[in-house]
C-alpha cells in the first residue's frame, strides 16, 4: 500500500455497517435502481438512484458521503423530495465499490459520477449534497459544474483545520497531504447554499463550520437541527425535511424566472 493509499484509508475510513433512513411521507412514491460505475484504474464503483414512480422530474441531486458512510440509505431521501432523481455512489473500498480511495481519487470519480449522470438526467436544475468529508468532494465538484444548489452537512475549510482542534492535533496537521482544502473552493460557489450542523457534533466544531460559510459568497442558509449528532445528521427527519423544502423552494424560484 503506497502513501496515498494509506492517508486516504485513514481519512476516509473504512464502512462496518449500513445505516437507514426512517422513511418520510412519500415512501413508496419512488422506484430504486442499483447502478456499477466503472472509473479511473480498473475501479467498480457501487451506486444507486431513486426516481419518482409517475410523474416529472424536477431535478438531479448527488449525494457524497462521509467517513465511513456506506451511501446505501441515500434512495430513501426520495421519500422526502420524491420530484428529484437522487444518486449516490460508495467511495472506493467501500460497501461493494473496489479499489483503494484517496482525495485525487474521489474527485476524479465524482467527475465521473457526474457524467454518468448527466447521460441520463437533465441537469439544469442540479444540486449537490455533501455530509462532512463529503462537503470537500461535492465543493470540488461544484468548481467543476457549477449547479445552482448546493447542500453542506458540517462544512469544513480543510483537514488540517479539524485536526488542530484535536489534542496534540497541531502535530498531526502538518504531516496532512490530503488536505481538501474548502475555504478557495468555496468562495467560487455562486449558487444558493443551505448549511446544516448538528446540535451535538464532536467531529467537526461549529467554528470550522462557520469560518467555512464566511468564505461563501452568498450567505447560506443556516439550520442547527435539533436533537442530531455528527452521525446522526444526514438521516434526521429535520435534516431531510430542510432539505427537501430547499430544493422545492429553489424550483419554484427557477419556475417563476
């Protein structure tokens, strides 16, 4: 295992169980389809979508997770916003993906991600949604494709910015090669953000968080949700409900333009 390889599987983890989503008031309104993705180096990765059952689509929404989040549950936000197609896809060496992930290596299949999407979506109503380590993948991303809506579940400006909030984490920091650097990332992103942290995050304090938003050229919408941890957040029932208001409140705005 190179350097690389090593510092990704510290940063990124590693998956031990799948997490679900206490289905919302459209359960079942929705059709789940399992994708596999091939990328970069010989990789599979394993992913998902949910579409409405009948009806139109309003828009596309990817999702990136966090430290050792299997995505698995992610279909189920359509049971919240079931007008949107919802993909996500495992990083590398998770759940079902193969391969060995890193920073270079996310965003290079994110990249990807996004044109196996845009086959098959439209995306002129796209929106990106990242939870934690994922906020730098999906603040990348949005550099790249700019869509008009982005979601960011306990932001960051880098790594090392979280590790110095750990004790003797002013040692650790330097030695940080992927760094996912946020702040300059941000402060590209023109389109509606909406920032949700929970109540009780151990992981990544609300300061990385603030300093995160400061950087975003349109004030984003800000939402502590009650009740919710660092792991907890992404699959609260305030969490999807905020997000799904944003989404349709963002299409009714595209509507009437």
């Amino acid at each position: 295992m190179n350097l690389e390889s090593l510092q990704g599987r510290l940063i990124f983890g590693k998956t031990t169980r799948i997490r679900s989503l206490d289905l919302g008031p459209h359960a079942g309104a929705y059709r789940t389809t399992v994708h596999r993705l091939q990328v970069a180096g010989g990789a599979e990765l394993e992913g998902w979508s949910a579409k409405p059952a009948d009806g139109p689509i309003d828009g596309a929404v990817l999702y990136f997770g966090g430290r050792n989040e299997n995505v698995a549950w992610v279909p189920d936000m359509a049971s919240f916003a079931p007008r949107h197609a919802i993909y996500a896809f495992n990083y590398r060496g998770f759940g079902e993906s193969t391969g060995r992930t890193s920073e270079r290596r996310a965003k290079a299949d994110a990249q990807a991600i996004h044109d196996f999407v845009a086959r098959r979506e439209a995306t002129t109503h796209l929106a990106f949604i990242g939870r934690s380590l994922g906020t730098g993948i999906a603040l990348w991303l949005a550099r790249e494709a700019a869509p008009k809506r982005l979601v960011l579940m306990s932001p960051f400006e880098s790594v090392p910015d979280v590790v110095r909030t750990r004790r003797f984490g002013w040692l650790a920091a330097p030695l940080m090669t992927q760094r996912f650097d946020c702040a300059d990332l941000a402060s590209s992103h023109a389109g509606r953000t909406l920032v949700l942290l929970a109540e009780n995050d151990r992981f990544v304090p609300h300061d990385c968080s603030h300093r995160l938003c400061a950087r975003l050229p349109n004030a984003p919408q800000l939402q502590l949700v009650a009740s919710t941890t660092h792991q907890s957040l992404p699959r609260s029932g305030g969490t999807q409900r905020a997000i799904a208001q944003f989404l349709a409140a963002a299409e009714a705005t595209c509507r009437r333009s």
